[in-house]
C-alpha cells in the first residue's frame, strides 16, 4: 500500500480542523437545542436534573468528537 503523501501543509489543515469542528458542533448543537425545545412543548421531557441547554450541550459534547476521529 503506498503511503499518503500530504498536499497542505499542517498548519493549514489544522486551522481547516478548527473551522469545520466548529461548524459541525453548532450544526449539531442547534438540532439538539431545537429536540430539547421540541420535547419542552410536547409536555414529553422527562424529570432531569439539568436545564434544556446543559441536555443539549452535554448530547452534543457526546456526539461531535466522534465525527472526526481518524481510522
């Protein structure tokens, strides 16, 4: 198997990491923000502990680093 050569320098592609991290996790937090609210109006949240947006954040902290783990 022939090794991977790199095209951009890793500056570069750790500055892109951060911007695409970033825009995944406020994609992912607003879909958990809105489930939250959704379930505030549904009369379906169940009796926790924390508030809608520590649930939110705390779902999406859980799910995001995942997307970018390298195999």
């Amino acid at each position: 198997m022939k090794p991977q050569v790199l095209s951009q320098p890793i500056d570069r592609r750790k500055k892109f990491d951060q911007i695409q991290f970033k825009f995944v996790f406020i994609v992912v937090f607003s879909w958990f923000v809105f489930a939250e609210a959704m379930k505030i109006l549904s009369s379906s949240r169940d009796n926790t502990k924390q508030n809608w947006w520590k649930e939110a954040l705390t779902q999406t902290n859980s799910v995001v680093p995942y997307l970018f783990m390298r195999v």
